[in-house]
C-alpha cells in the first residue's frame, strides 16, 4: 500500500543522502545556494520561508546569514504540537535554540508570521524533504507538517531543495499532497509547468 511504499523509499533515500561525506554535503548544498540566489524569484521575494537544516540535507545555515544581509524577512518553522508548525520571523542566528528532534528553531522572542504575510505573493517557500521527483512531488519525514501547512501558503512560490542524486523520475503521491514549482539541484533548477 501507499504508506509501505512511502516507508521503503524513506529507509532508501535516508541511506543513500546519508553516504555523502560532509565535504560533499557542503559544496552541493553551497552549489544550490548559489542558484538560488542569482534568481529573480530570490531577488523579488521580501519573505524567504526556511528550514534549519537538519543531518545530511541541504544545509541552509550560511543561506541564512546572506538573506538578512540581503534585508529581507527570514522565517523559519517551529513544531508547536503534534499535529501543526508556525513559522517566526528570524532577525539574527543567535536567536535560534534547539527543538524538535534537536533542530534549531526560533525562541520565544521571535514573533510568529501572521496568515496574511503567510499569503502574500512575493514569499519564496523552501522545501525540505528526503527526496523529490521530476512530477514536484515530495517525500517527507512522515510527520504531515507540511503537508497540512502548505495549503496555507497556496500563493507563496514553492521550491525543493534536491541533490541531484535524490531526484527520482517518480515518487508516490496522494490527492492531498502539493507539489513544488520548481525543483532546484546543484545542477539545475527545473519549473512545473502546471503550478504546485
């Protein structure tokens, strides 16, 4: 079924990320930075939606220093129950204290984003995930977080970060998932025609 399939890939894909060495963890994800950045998605955007990097993804940490010095809005998750995220609003690293499984999130000074900043168009979401497909789907950790916040966020423009050996031609997908606009690999970046 479905969710066996979706157990399968997750121990696969974990495996295969977690053989890079952290010399290739660091240039790849610096590579897709560097893409990133010299987009005019990233240029135009005024909130940066994030992650704190966590093991063997795509690190976002010295991402993170070049979007506040690029002055704009950084926010970045926080788990605040089983079932559901917020995202804060971020003003220097040294705000960040350890959450959830140990990841770095905002502390209790940083403000929450508010829904409506949540949907204005000039946001640039970005996606975690242990793998994406050439389809803009994405295999989570199998917590639901972001499938159930990614509704929320229907105009804000969705991009996967993904090593180019983690992009599978397809992935399992139900109804309910929302896929990226784009899909960005150190080599690459790849646009869905169709919208997320």
């Amino acid at each position: 079924n479905m969710e066996t399939e979706k157990q399968r890939l997750r121990k696969e894909m974990s495996g295969r990320r977690n053989r890079l060495t952290a010399e290739e963890i660091c240039r790849k994800s610096g590579q897709i930075f560097d893409r990133l950045t010299a987009l005019d998605i990233y240029r135009d955007a005024e909130i940066i939606y994030s992650y704190g990097s966590f093991r063997s993804e795509v690190r976002t940490w010295e991402f993170h220093r070049r979007v506040l010095a690029d002055h704009k809005i950084l926010a970045l998750p926080k788990v605040i129950s089983r079932t559901a995220m917020e995202f804060y609003h971020i003003r220097h690293p040294d705000e960040l204290v350890r959450g959830y499984m140990g990841i770095m999130e905002p502390g209790e000074k940083c403000p929450v984003i508010s829904p409506s900043d949540i949907k204005n168009e000039r946001c640039l979401m970005l996606l975690p995930g242990l793998a994406f497909d050439r389809e803009f789907s994405r295999l989570g950790y199998g917590g639901g977080y972001y499938d159930r916040f990614l509704p929320l966020a229907c105009n804000a423009v969705k991009i996967a970060l993904c090593r180019a050996a983690l992009l599978e031609p397809v992935l399992p997908r139900e109804c309910h998932d929302v896929r990226a606009d784009f899909v960005l690999t150190e080599d690459a970046l790849y646009a869905c025609k169709g919208g997320g």
